[in-house]
C-alpha cells in the first residue's frame, strides 16, 4: 500500500530555538534549555544542562511540552543534522536554544512514529542532503517544514512504531554487549597481570622507538605522490575506524620515514581526558599507509622481549592511564601528551611465558568481539531496511 505523503508543517508546528546573547546570560527569569549537545541517537543526554534568561512572553513561545521533537538544526556531519529525539517532560519549565529545531504535532500525527521517520531520514542522510551550508550543514526551519512525510492512518503510525522501537530495543543490546567488550578486555589483562603488575619496568623509549608523523600543510621541494594517512579520527581505542582514510600529498623520503608496519602501535596525542594515549596495533589493514604528526607512532625494538598486543593493553590499563592523566596537559576539558612524556612511560614487562598466555586469552575474547560486531552490523542493515519498508507502507 502507498502512503500519502503530507509537508510536515500540514501536521505539526515547526519553531526554531531561540537565540543566546551575552545580555541573557544572566537575568531575573534563569530558565534551563535544552541544546544540539542534549540531544543523542539513544534519546535525550541530560547531565549537562545551561541555563539563560527568559521572560514569561519568550517561554509562552519557546517552552517545551510533552511529545514535542527535537532536531539538531546543524552539524559538520551529514548524519548528524537532524538527529532527532523526544521530549517527554523531563525538566520542569525548560526551553530550546538555536541549535535545535522543535517539532509540535498535531493529532493527526503519532510523536513516536514522526521520531522514527526523523531518525530514518538523517541514518541515510536525507536532510543533510536537503540542507544548505559548505561544511556546516543546516537544516532551517523553512526546509524542514516543507518536508515530506509518509502519513498512514493514525492507528498504523502507532502499529509502526511500536514495531521499529521492538526492533531498536533489539539493537540497543547488542550496543551495550559490545560497549563492554572493551571492559572485558581491560578484565582479562588485569586478570594476567594485577591492577598494578608485578614486573621489570623500563621506560617506552628503550624498548619502542617512538615517532611523530607526518604534518599537513607543510611546504616541500620534492616531487609527491599522493599516500593513505591515519588522521586522529581513524584512531580508536582499541581498534581503527577505517570508513574514511584520506590522502596526503608525500615525498619518497617522508613515505620512507612515516610508512607503518605491521605490528607498530598507533596512539592519539590528545583527547578527553579519559581517552589519552588511546590507540591500537597497525596489523596492515592498507599495503601503504602514513599516520599524522596527532599520532604517535610506536615501534617496539628488535632486541626487545615484549610483544604488540600486550604493549597496546598495558598502555590502556590502570598503571599507564594514570601516568598520563598525571603527565598531561590539560585545557577546558582537552588533554594532551608530547613526545617527551610518552616516551618516559614507565613499561611493565613481565616474562614472556605469561605474556603469552595473556594472548592466547585474548585471541579467543577477540574472536568473539568479531562475530559480535558481524552480527550487530547485519542487525543495522536489517534495521535500515525494516525503516524503509515501514515508510513505503510495506511492512
């Protein structure tokens, strides 16, 4: 069956959020708001909420009500624009800020269902398609409210809804399953070794050579190719994101001296506090590949007994994180290491014997991390295709 298809502002109210200036940072009315940082793909993120100055007229307009939704206005990332979520009351008295967009249906139009399509529309990127903007990519209200939406009686809203929540409830456990894969793995080292493992200790610079990479924007004299270079994005605990791996203009001689090899260590120089020295194994996922000078590059020493896997899992456990948490420098929330400091990390190096009973732990916990991540992707590419058929009416 084919659904009709209505712009949305035939079926809801479409405001944007109002604007902060520095005269309503303080005031006699200080009412809390919501902005593009409160709102998240799993529902509404509430820890961190402003607050500015509202008179009793902006909040008759500004002001949310249950079943009211949410969208960011704008974002550097396609599939973040529009991102939507779900007010059902949660602060008393709170409004909505400009980098949102509220959606106010009528009673023609299920809230939960019109959060489903508006979490469909931005996954595929449908309104960043249909935004404006170079780099920073907006919505606007004018847009979004000539948007079409696939109306089905009110009663089959609610039957497709309650049939893509079932679906993403599904979804959201297989999410957390693998959120704590990572603590799993964080277990068996300590499991291994202790919290604080008992063991020779020498500082990363004797036994890994450690580098910086290769900086953008440099000015060279010498014929270049363009070269796949890992960028802080690419670079993960524990894993890399290779979706998007872009180029960099390089010379012979930087290739030479940036080109990864298999088993170098590859950590991020800066981030939340939380995330320092992040990183992973390079284990050849690109034939040719340099890293930036915001990556470190760890290269373990021939004559040295220590192997990759268990160096990258001890510069994630307890004894390191707090090294850097301590060697950092640290500015409204962004922390850093250098050089200098990574290299005096103070190393664990236990026997190898033990070492290796370690990987084998952790070759076998690694196998079941990969049929766990096979099997989430193909839940999303199921999930992807129920949203379309609901929205063609097929389901």
């Amino acid at each position: 069956m084919k659904m009709q298809t209505v712009p949305l502002a035939s079926i809801a109210e479409v405001k944007l959020g109002r604007q902060r200036s520095p005269q309503n940072h303080s005031g006699p009315s200080m009412r809390k708001y919501l902005r593009a940082a409160n709102v998240g793909w799993n529902g509404l993120i509430l820890a961190d909420i402003k607050t500015m100055n509202f008179t009793d007229e902006e909040m008759a307009t500004f002001q949310l009500k249950p079943g009211d939704l949410l969208l960011n206005e704008a974002s550097g990332s396609p599939k973040e624009v529009g991102k939507p979520a779900l007010w059902s009351g949660e602060i008393d008295d709170c409004a909505f800020q400009n980098t949102l967009l509220r959606v106010r249906p009528s009673s023609e139009v299920d809230p939960k269902y019109l959060l489903q399509f508006f979490r469909q529309q931005a996954a595929i990127g449908a309104f960043a398609r249909g935004s404006r903007g170079v780099g920073i990519h907006h919505l606007g209200r004018e847009a979004l409210s000539k948007w079409q939406v696939p109306l089905p009686p009110i009663d089959e809203q609610r039957r497709i809804a309650a049939i893509l929540d079932r679906a993403d409830a599904i979804r959201a456990k297989r999410r957390t399953a693998n959120t704590y894969f990572g603590d799993l793995i964080l277990s068996i080292f300590i499991d291994c070794f202790g919290a604080h493992p008992e063991a020779t200790t020498a500082p990363l610079d004797e036994v890994a050579v450690v580098t910086s990479g290769i900086t953008k924007g440099r000015k060279t004299s010498a014929p270049t190719t363009p070269v796949p270079f890992l960028a802080v994005v690419n670079v993960q605990a524990g894993h890399l994101n290779m979706k998007v791996v872009k180029e960099i203009d390089a010379t012979s001689a930087e290739v030479e001296r940036y080109a990864l090899r298999d088993g170098d260590l590859v950590l991020t120089e800066g981030g939340d506090p939380d995330k320092l020295g992040r990183g992973t194994v390079w284990r050849g996922e690109l034939p040719l590949c340099l890293h930036q000078n915001h990556i470190f590059r760890v290269r373990i020493r021939d004559d040295t007994r220590i192997h990759p896997d268990y160096l990258s899992a001890f510069i994630g456990s307890p004894p390191a994180r707090s090294y850097f948490l301590q060697a950092a420098k640290q500015t409204t929330g962004i922390a850093s290491i250098n050089m200098t400091q990574l290299k005096a990390l103070p190393v664990h190096i236990p026997p190898a014997d033990k070492q290796q009973r370690y990987l084998d732990r952790l070759q076998a916990i690694n196998a079941r991390g990969t049929s766990l991540a096979a099997a989430a992707t193909a839940q999303d590419e199921l999930f992807a295709s129920l949203q379309s058929r609901a929205f063609r009416g097929e389901l």
